[in-house]
C-alpha cells in the first residue's frame, strides 16, 4: 500500500491529506478541510483507518507454520507492506499514530476504535522502521540511495525526484542537470512549500467561512472539493514517482537474503496485530529493559543486513576489501586432509592458501569466514607472507571438511569477518528492573497527547505580513 | 585632523560595503543568520555577503538559481499564535511555565513588554537594548523578586557592525541570576522535539543571548556570571499550543558562539582587499537576464574565492545551486559531499578520479589518493564489470 | 633494617597519603552501606592504580567475611582481575564463572585457590568471591539464580552501558562502581545511537550515568592520584578530566629515559633525534610534517612514526624508575603506537613487522584503553584532517592515546592540525535532559592539548 501525506504547515500532528492505495493503482484520498478541528479530522480519517486496519488484519490472517527445533510458530504469509517517498513521511505517520492512538474522551464520548487502532498500526510501522534491513514499511528514497550509486551528496539523497531524476535522466540529459531540474520542480512533502500552503491559507479560510462552524458532513462534504482537488493535483506527481520507482525496483531481482528478512519482519507483524486484536496496549515509551531488548536487537539486525549485503552483492564487499576486513584472491592450495592437534586429540582441520591481488596484513589467529559459507564455522589465519605484487595468506577451517564448506581449487574465493549467524547470547534481562534502573521520585503520568485538540485554531499569518518570518522556524 | 581623517576612512569603508552590497537584497545580523554562517564562515563570499549585509537567500530570485524559502502561513501563524499565547492575560501562560519550570513564583513578578511602545526600527531598538541593560544591572542590587523581560534586546558589535538581538524573553533575579529564553513552536512529545536538530538551533540560539548578556553586564562592570550558562525553551507539548518549559545547560554553546563572533571579520579588515568594482548589485538585477547575473555571481566567486560542500551550503546560504552548479561544470569532487571529496586530496576532477580509477598515471599532487582509487577501481570492475569509456583519451 | 644513606622514598608522600585517605574514606562509605540498596562511585583518572584499589577493596571486603562479585565488561579484563588478586592475596578463594570457551589462561588458573567452576556449582556452594564478565554474571543471575551476593564491584564502570548494567544489578543490592570517566564512552553500531538519548531508558548511557541519573545522591569519589603518569605528564592529563583534580605518585626526576649520542652519519635523522631528545628530557614531543593533502592512512606520517620507534632502539633507549634499579634498556614491547583508524593500524603494522618490529604493539585507542606501555607514539587524530568532526574530536580518543605512557609520548601530526582549532566547532544537536556535548568538549581538550604541547613542538 503507498501512503503519501501532506501536512499542514507547522503542524505535526495534521494531515491535511492522506493518499493511500496499491502502489500501481488509483488512491483515495482523506481531506479534512481543516484538519485541526477534530470532528472533521476523524471524520475524514476514518476511512484511511478503515482500509489500513482491513488490510492490515487481512494481511495477518493468512498465516503459515514455521518450525525451529522443537518450536512451531504460525506467521503471517506476508505482512502489509507500506510504501511512501521518504523518511520524513515515516515520521509523519508515526506522529500520527502516536496521536491517534492515544486519543482521549471527550466529554465522555470515545474515540472511534477505528482510528485508535489505525494509530496503533501506524506507530508500530513508525518504531518498526529502525530495524535495518527491515521492508515493512519501505520509504523510497532510503531504498533507492542504498541501491544505486549517484553524485548526490546525503543530504540531497532525501528527495525522491531528484534521487529518480539521476537513475533515469532521460535521453540526452546529463543527470545532474536532470536532478537540479527535479529539486526545482518537485513537491513531495509531507511539509508543504510556502507557495503550496498561500494557496492552502486561501482555500482554508474560504472553507472555514463558509461552513460556519458546521461539521456536519452533510455540509462540510459539498464545500471540501477545491481543497481536495488542491490536495489531488500535489498527490498525484508523487503518486506517480512512487509507482515509476516501485516498478523500476521490482524489475531487478530480490537478493537470497530477503526472504530471511522479511520473515522477520512477518513474525514482527504477526506479534504485533496478535497484541492488537487481543486488546493490547503499548507504552509512549520504552522502559529500560524493552530499551535495552531493542538495543541488541536492532545491532543484531544490523550486522547480518551489513553481511549479507556484502556476502551477496560483491560491489558491496568493495568497501570492506578496501578497509581490510576482507581478502579475495586465488585459492593456490587446499589440504582438506591437513590435521592438526586439539586438545590431545588429533582431529580433521583443512587448510587453504590463498594468494592475494594486494598486499594484505592479518594478524594469526584472525578469524575470517568464506563468503560461500558466512552462516558457517570461520577459517583461522595461519600466516601471510608477501608473495608476488600481494600476499600468500595460509588459513585453517576451524571445523572438519565439508563440500559446502570449502571453495575451489583455482578459483576466486572472498573471505571476510562478516557473518551471518549472529554471535552474542540475549542480555539477561528481568522484568523488574533493579533499583539501580528506578527513578527516587516516579516520573509525573503523561499528558493526553490531544489535550490542545480544544484550542481555535491558529490564524494563518504570511511571511510578508511579518517582519522576520525566519524567527518563527 | 588624525581624528577627521580616521573617521573619513571609516566612512569610505562602510561606504565601499554598501558598493558591494549596491541594491540587493539587505540582511542585518541576528541569531538564525549568525547560525547559518556559522556553517558557511570558510567560504570567502558568505563572509563577504554576510559582512556586507547581503541576504543571500533571496539575490538570486527570479534567476532558475533561486532556492526555495519561506514558510508555510500556519507555520507562521502557529509561531505568531504561541507568542501571543505566552503574553495574553498579563502574561499569564510565561508567568506559568516559569514558575513550574524554575520552581520560582513568578505569580506576581512585573513582566515588562519591550515589543510595544517602540519604534520598529533602529532607535527604538537602540532604546530597547538600554532599557533592557538597565534592568539587568538591578541584578547586583538583588531584587525581591524576578523581573521579567519580554523581547530584550542585546546589543553586539558583529564584525564592526552594531547588530541588535532580541531575546524572547529573560528572567532576572532567579536565584541570583539572569535567564534568557527562547521560544519554539514545534512540540515536545514524550519528553522529545519532534525536530531533532531544532532543539540543537535553538539551543544555539539561547546561548548567544546568554553570550551577549554577559558582554553587556562586563560593559557596565557587573560579574558576567551572573548570566546563568543554563537557558529556558519554552515549547508547546503534544498538540495544541499549551507551553512547557526546558531548562538545558548550554556552557559549550556560549564557547562556540563566543569562537563564532570572533570569526566575523572586520568590515575594515574586508573592505581593504576587495577588488574595485566587485558587487552584488548586478547579481541582483531583476531586470537582466538569467545568464547576465550568474555570470555577474561567478565574476564575484572567482576573484573572492568560494568553498562549496553540499551538506553546509545547501541548508545555509541562498547561492548553493548557483555554487553547485559552478562545481558541477567543474567536475569538482565536492558535489558528492565533504566526506567523498576528503577521501580525494589532490584530484581536482571526476574525470580525473575515473581516470586514475583505471589505473592512469597519477600526477605529484594526486599520487597519495591514487593508490586506493585504482585499487578500488579494479575492485569494481572485477564485482561489475562496464563496458570501457566511449571516448578514449589520447595517453 | 634501616641502610645508612638510603635513597629517599620515589613516591610523593602527600599524594599517596591524599589518595589512601580517598580509598579509605570509599571503604568506610562501602562498608556502612552494604545491606542498603546504595552505591559508591570512585572515579578515576588514567593510571590510577585503579585495579590494585579494587583487588585491596576486595581484600577488606573479603576480611569482613561478605560475599563478593567482581565484574568488568571484558574477558580480558576480569582475566587480569583475577590475576590481581593471586598476586596481592596468594591463595584466596576466587571462582572465575565464564561462558563456553573463555577460560582463564592456564597459567592464571593453575594459581592456588582459583577455581572456575559452573554456575551452578557456584550457587550451590556459595562461592564468597565470584568474578565474571557483566554478561555472563547476568546470564548465571537470571538462568542460575547464582546471586545473593552482598556487594556487587563493577570495575570500568565508565565503559559499561546502561543495559549491560541492568543486566547485573540484582546481584547484590550495594554496589562499588569503579571506572576511568576520560576514556571512550559505550559505543554502539545503531543508525541512531542517540534515539533514546535524554531519557531514563536510554540502554546507552553509562553505568554510572543511569544510577546518577535514578539516584543522584550517589555518592562520587574522585581518587587524586595517577601512578602511571609522571608529573610532567599530568598537566596534559588533567585536559580529560575538568573537574577532577589529580597529581603523580612518583616524584619528579624519578622516571628517567636516556638515549645514546645520536652518533655520525644520522643527519638525516637530526630532527627525529631531537624530537628523542625533547621526549627524553620533557616526557612529551610534539612531531609536525608540513601541511598537505593527504588520505587518512598518510604513508609520510606512518614513515616518521617508524623512524621514530627505530631510532628509539638504535640509540639504545634505556629507563629508570621507582620499580627499577638502574636503567635497564627498552624491548620492542615496551612500546606501543596509538592510532584512531584501522587502516592507520594496518599500513603501520606492515612497515613494522617488515622492519623487525613486530614485537611493537600496534592499535586503534579502543584497543588500548586499559593499558600500559613505557613509550607510545601517537598518530593524532586531527593528522591531516581538513575538517573537524564528533569523531576525530573524541576526548576519549585522545585522552587514551595520551595516558598510557610511563615515560614518554610522542606525538605526530600535521603543522596545519592546530588551525583547524582556530575555526568554529561544528554546531551540535541538542537532547532534553542530557547536557553533555562531547563535541565541544573535545574541541575544549584538543585546544588545551595543542597548547601545552607547544614547548615540545618539533618540526619533521
């Protein structure tokens, strides 16, 4: 499903509109009129709430079995995969959800379900993005800077225009003139440009006369289509290039490693819409343990998504042969018989030489795993010694031989200190957290987050109507 | 005579600034351009724009150079409602979050409004900084309770240029001490601002007003430490626009500011060196064409000198697309970023990078970079093989 | 027996007597809490004799017949814990609990009294003193149920983080945190480290950050002393450590290098001499090449370090100190060579083993932090550098390469380095409820280092 949102100006927590849709087909859209005022905000939420909690909960019930040793789990088949143009709609819509999913009585009238659930979601996808290597929720312009090599500095790496612009500049086109073009001409949001909201200002205020202070759809519905067709026509470019990237993306084929990702990320998504169906609330935030729980998690993820990029794709082991955390060259030698003592007992270790293109320095006893193998048991550094314009490297397996254990004779053969099994055993971490890890004075209950849902709404005020605009920023 | 001629010299100066300036676009010093130089204060022509009192964000407007700036109405609007917000009711929503904040009673602490009753201009912020330098001297006389300022105004000499800054609000007599206070109005949730790096900027800014009142109670013989290191945010919490009050100690960021004023140079020292003629007036010039002015801008960074690095320039100065664009005919490195073009010393090109990334003879200047790029260059092409360049050069 | 003519005490009476006074007064503090859920913090600068403090801390907790765990982030770190204490106290019980493959050397393990027994067995037994690493005493507390202890001693307190801490906490309910406030913080590969920077929760502060952070009437002791540094290395020291003040145990003069005449025929080594001579005399040079563009792992910089070391043994280097009678002449591994990246770190070990000098320790400061070597020869982290950033400006970086040394350091930079500092320091974001900024605050160390060290400055 893509997302794509547009704010109001200045305003975290207000969706002046939300696309959503399958990413090659036609979106709806949600516009509230004025997003501040809340009748009219859930009001025009809710059926975003709607289709997103639908096919979220659909997405959760086509379960399949995994077994692992003794233990068999029932995970989603796939989960719902959110596709939006960048980062910062990832954390508009984890604002988002934060608020809706927190959303406080009013006047002894709940909130409707649907939208505290929708939150609920939302924020799950919003904390779920941290994970590296996760594809849940997919903002484009990580997913195509991480993909492609271009001139663009990091910082003009976030705009989803220019990032396409370079991959595919068009015929004759230089790409860098094709990207500065696009940053030119592209809006892509979440945050409206001062031109967008000029316009926004007008219509809102033009809207908000008109209606009175009604919110009755009966209403509000006639008198919203010159803010939605505003809303449409800023949607639909970015609609668009979320679709062209897609596809284009889809076109290349998905590493080995993606599979064992996402089912991660399936089994993430199953806990979490289990909690939710079952009633489950979450904290605003984490206490220590469930910090620390995510802590190694998030590392953890981190270092088999470094290493199975690099394993998979070898212009991503460039950088590390360059660092020195891995060495590739030709296999000259291989002693699968070589046996060596352990322990008083003579036992079965293979032993491999392995002539470098360059120069490298290893320490013995360094650990390196074949790439072939990098779920495997490493080899050892024996010795490296210079040999011809490199190095003649002498490594030993640290277990018995095996055919996928063992590269060719005369072949190319990469080794590295990436891994994929991870390494480290769980923190040991107690419910109760010691008294160590408790304040003295327990910290003061939270606030609604939609305590100010009350106020009027702020007027809006022009740049020109101000005498330094910049001091508001 | 020695004292006419000297400020007949001081005079030619200023007016040589204004020649450089001519008519474009005017911007005098306060803490958000004071922060965006500090990002840009390497690269000779911000300096010279800055000392000059250019705005760089808008000379190119109307050029297709002009970057996008300015800000959303509801943002401004929001901003405009939560000040408003802080001073309805006699104050009554700052006197709050002062007192719970600073666990001092504000309650009835006399809040004194510099915003009304001034001139908009020069001498009504001139007045300002003295009323508010007043006040702040009460401070050693120990006052029974704090005081309260709204809109004071500092005053500081920024490369030779008086400059008035404005602080959102100061609290005078609060255990003994000045704080000054800033106010933002995007929101705190959950105990965090939803924009990382503005807490950052406004940290910064906070303690250029602490900076700057120290300076003015040394200027009238008080212990500038009666100027607290730690400063006040107030920012609105979850939605809405109902204040909270941050209390954050900025003692490291009233160093780097202090390093930062230092850093401006003195109009004398610029005006000295400028070649004649240089301006931006004609960079300026609505009326000519496009080509006419970035030619006008690229006569300027070449007799002045320009450093371009992408992650600094793009978000502080208004000639950032017309540098990367210079950069880019170039072949310059550094349209990739700082880190790309740190990892280069001594290749001047892409082309060149490309070249010596298959294995061409590298010159003096580039021989420490050109081991690891050829290396890297047979790396790449072993992991993804391209076809070879169209065009060969000859050897 | 008193000896006519006894050469006087190598130790600066007042120092050390500040500094027992210190231990003391942590002791008693330690002493009158166990039973409590307390903790004492004793901060200590570089070379502080910290681990001796914690053994003899042991020892007097021991003498009180209470159960004790000791525990440190590494492997490595316990080993030589328990080393510590066969050596100060021959014979004493001591249970090493360890996970799967990391034993103790069996040297160390043959020593009377030690044991490494399982986690089990040490529950069962109720082992009196108990030493693991953080990890593996969490994993014996939750699985095992192994505590019970009366004080829990964390040694490298500063190093541990805020999870591992939780981890281990229930142990003992009084704690002694020990640790080294200058060196490297907790270091994490996240994307976004400071996620959860300024809250309680955050897993990433340091040990001693959280308790101080629940319970800031923690007590903090500040030892006043350094054993391994001289007192002309002190003054740079103390650039790491503001509000922490600190003096050497040794007097001055105690310590002594000396180095034969640079001899004919080395002219082309004159300035490498005289930056020997000046490290000799003043226990600190300062080494610059010209400025120049130059990549990270700079082969010109990495040429002069290795002259430097070779030189060092050519002329016969020999030392003196309050643990030595006489000089005795400095080995290869004696001498170490700090450096901030590993590519540094490779390009040099090459060029050291193939001059010989494989017996020369060579690694990043995250590798050193705990050690001591007789000489050390800094790659400065701003060598070369154009700009400044939160990386090369670490005072935790500099402040390792800079204090693992009993006689001499010498460092090697660019003469363009110091006017890096002249500039403006990179803006820094902020965090509620967290003040700190280890930006600035290695800007403010950098600034102060490059100072002091302009005496000994040295052209290449």
């Amino acid at each position: 499903m893509g997302i794509v949102m547009w704010r109001l100006g200045g305003e975290r927590f207000r969706a002046a509109a939300v696309a959503w849709g399958p990413v090659a087909g036609p979106f709806k859209i949600a516009v509230a009129g004025e997003p501040r005022n809340r009748d009219l905000y859930f009001h025009a939420l809710a059926p975003f709430a709607t289709d997103l909690s639908t096919a979220v909960r659909a997405a959760a019930d086509d379960r399949v079995a995994r077994t692992r040793g003794s233990r068999t789990d029932r995970l989603p088949a796939n989960g719902l995969q959110l596709v939006v143009a960048n980062r910062s709609t990832v954390g508009a819509l984890g604002l988002l959800g934060r608020y809706l999913a927190y959303l406080s009585d009013r006047s002894g009238v709940s909130p409707d379900p649907n939208l505290m659930e929708a939150g609920k979601h939302l924020r799950f996808y919003a904390r779920h993005s941290r994970t590296p290597g996760q594809a849940l929720i997919v903002p484009l312009d990580r997913l195509l800077s991480e993909h492609w090599a271009t001139l663009l500095s990091p910082l003009e790496q976030a705009n989803l225009a220019a990032l396409d612009a370079q991959i595919e500049p068009g015929r004759g086109v230089h790409a860098f003139e094709a990207s500065a073009a696009a940053e030119r001409i592209a809006r892509i949001g979440p945050e409206p440009t001062e031109d967008i909201d000029r316009v926004t200002t007008e219509l809102v205020e033009a809207f908000n006369e008109d209606r009175a202070g009604s919110v009755d759809p009966a209403v509000v519905t006639p008198l919203l289509e010159p803010i939605s067709a505003h809303y449409r026509a800023l949607v639909e470019p970015v609609w668009a290039l979320i679709g062209r990237s897609v596809s284009r993306e889809r076109g290349l084929p998905a590493a080995p490693s993606v599979a064992g990702r996402f089912e991660s990320d399936r089994e993430a998504f199953g806990r979490h819409v289990d909690w939710v169906s079952d009633g489950g609330r979450y904290r605003t935030t984490d206490t220590p343990r469930q910090a620390a729980m995510t802590l190694r998690r998030l590392e953890q993820a981190r270092s088999r998504y470094e290493a199975e990029r690099a394993i998979e794709d070898p212009a991503c082991m460039v950088p590390y042969l360059l660092d020195a955390d891995a060495i590739r060259g030709t296999v000259t030698n291989l002693n699968e018989d070589h046996r060596t003592v352990v322990r008083v007992r003579a036992v079965q270790r293979p032993l491999l030489t392995l002539d470098t293109d360059d120069p490298i320095v290893l320490p013995a006893g360094k650990k390196l795993w074949w790439t072939a193998a990098a779920h495997d048991a490493p080899w050892e550094v024996v010795s490296v010694t210079r040999h011809a314009a490199g190095s003649r490297a002498v490594l030993m397996l640290t277990t018995v031989a095996r055919n996928d254990r063992l590269p060719a004779l005369r072949g190319r053969a990469t080794f590295s200190t990436l891994r994929t099994r991870s390494e480290g055993f769980p923190l040991a971490l107690a419910t109760a957290p010691p008294w160590t890890h408790q304040p003295e004075r327990p910290p003061a209950a939270p606030e609604p987050i939609d305590a100010g849902d009350a106020e009027t709404p702020a007027a809006a005020v022009d740049g020109s109507a101000v005498a330094d605009p910049e001091a508001y920023r | 005579m020695a004292k006419r001629s000297r400020s007949g010299r001081t005079t030619s100066k200023n007016e040589a600034l204004a020649a450089v300036r001519g008519n474009a676009p005017k911007a005098s010093p306060n803490v958000r351009r004071l922060a965006a130089f500090a990002k840009v204060h390497s690269c000779p022509t911000a300096v010279l724009a800055f000392a000059a009192g250019v705005d760089s964000n808008r000379v190119l407007t109307g050029t297709r150079l002009e970057m996008p700036f300015g800000q959303s109405p509801f943002a401004i609007g929001r901003g405009v409602a939560f000040e408003n917000l802080l001073r309805q009711h006699g104050h009554a929503e700052l006197r709050r979050v002062l007192t719970e904040g600073l666990e001092v009673d504000f309650a009835l602490a006399p809040v004194e409004n510099l915003r009304q009753g001034f001139q908009p201009n020069r001498t009504g912020l001139t007045m300002r900084a003295s009323v508010t330098k007043n006040h702040m001297k009460e401070i050693v006389t120990g006052l029974p309770r704090p005081i309260v300022l709204d809109g004071a105004v500092l005053r500081a000499e920024v490369g030779g240029i008086t400059a008035f800054f404005e602080a959102d609000e100061m609290a005078i007599g609060v255990g003994g001490e000045i704080l000054v206070g800033e106010n933002k109005s995007w929101p705190v949730v959950d105990g965090r601002p939803t924009d990382a790096d503005a807490l950052g900027s406004a940290l910064d800014q906070a303690a250029t007003y602490a900076l700057l009142g120290r300076r003015t109670l040394a200027e009238v013989g008080v212990d500038p430490d009666r100027v607290s290191g730690d400063v006040v945010i107030v920012t609105p919490r979850n939605t809405g626009l109902s204040p909270v009050l941050h209390r954050q100690n900025v003692d490291g960021r009233i160093r780097r500011i202090e390093r930062l004023l230092a850093a401006v140079p003195a109009v004398s020292d610029i005006a000295e060196d400028l070649p004649a003629g240089l301006s931006f007036d004609p960079v300026a010039d609505t009326s000519a064409d496009d080509d006419a002015r970035l030619d006008a801008f690229a006569e300027i960074t070449d007799q002045v000198g320009n450093v371009y690095e992408p992650g600094s320039c793009l978000t502080s100065c208004g000639f950032a697309w017309a540098c990367r664009e210079c950069a880019f005919g170039r072949g310059d490195p550094a349209v990739a970023g700082g880190s790309v073009a740190r990892a280069l010393p001594g290749v001047a090109t892409l082309r060149r990078v490309s070249e010596l990334g298959r294995g061409a003879p590298p010159s003096v200047a580039e021989a420490p970079a050109a081991g690891p790029i050829a290396r890297a260059g047979r790396l790449y092409d072993e992991a993804v093989p391209v076809p070879a360049p169209r065009r060969r050069r000859p050897a | 027996m008193i000896r006519a003519g006894a050469a006087p005490s190598p130790f600066d009476a007042a120092v050390v007597d500040a500094a027992a006074a210190v231990q003391d007064e942590i002791r008693r503090d330690l002493l009158a809490r166990v039973g409590e859920q307390a903790a004492v913090v004793a901060a200590a600068p570089a070379g502080a004799g910290k681990s001796y403090f914690v053994v003899e801390t042991i020892g007097h907790l021991r003498e009180q017949d209470l159960r004790v765990a000791v525990v440190a982030p590494t492997n490595e770190q316990v080993h030589s814990l328990v080393e510590r204490i066969t050596s100060v106290f021959p014979g004493t019980p001591v249970s090493f609990v360890h996970a799967q493959g990391r034993a103790l050397p069996l040297a160390i393990a043959a020593r009377p009294g030690v044991s490494q027994p399982s986690a089990r067995e040490a529950r069962d037994n109720r082992d009196r003193l108990v030493a693991a690493t953080i990890d593996k005493l969490a994993d014996a507390h939750l699985r095992d149920g192994l505590g019970e202890f009366d004080v829990l001693v964390i040694d490298e307190a500063y190093q541990a983080d805020a999870a591992r801490y939780y981890t281990a906490a229930d142990v003992a309910s009084t704690h002694l945190l020990v640790g080294d406030s200058g060196q490297l913080d907790p270091f994490s590969t996240l994307d976004d480290p400071t996620f959860w920077r300024g809250g309680a929760e955050d897993p990433l502060q340091t040990a001693v950050g959280v308790l101080l952070r629940n319970h800031p009437s923690t007590r903090v002791h500040q030892l006043p002393i350094t054993r391994r540094l001289d007192p002309r290395a002190v003054p740079i020291a103390r650039s790491f450590y503001p509000d922490h003040h600190f003096d050497a145990a040794v007097r001055p003069g105690v310590r002594q290098l000396r180095l034969d005449r640079p001899g004919p025929g080395t002219r082309s080594f004159a300035s490498i001499d005289r930056a020997l001579n000046e490290a000799a005399d003043h226990g600190w040079a300062y080494v610059t090449l010209p400025g120049a563009a130059v990549v990270m792992a700079d082969p010109a910089t990495a040429e002069v370090m290795l002259n430097l070391v070779t030189r060092l043994i050519a002329r016969t280097a020999r030392a003196t100190c309050e643990n030595r009678r006489g000089f005795e002449v400095l080995r290869a591994r004696d001498i170490a060579v700090a450096v901030s990246h590993n590519d540094q770190k490779d390009l040099l070990r090459a060029i050291f083993d193939d001059a010989g000098l494989g017996a020369v320790t060579v690694d990043t400061a995250n590798r050193l932090q705990g050690l001591t070597y007789e000489v050390v020869v800094a790659w400065h982290p701003l060598a070369g550098a154009t700009v400044t950033d939160a990386f090369h400006l670490d005072p935790g970086r500099l402040c390792v390469m800079l204090t693992r040394h009993r006689q001499a350091c010498i460092l090697v930079g660019r003469d363009t380095d110091r006017v890096l500092l002249d500039g403006v320091p990179p803006a820094t974001p902020g965090y509620l409820g967290w003040d700190p900024d280890p930006v600035l605050d290695g800007w403010d160390a950098h600034e102060l280092v490059f100072e002091l060290l302009g005496p000994h400055h040295v052209t290449a």
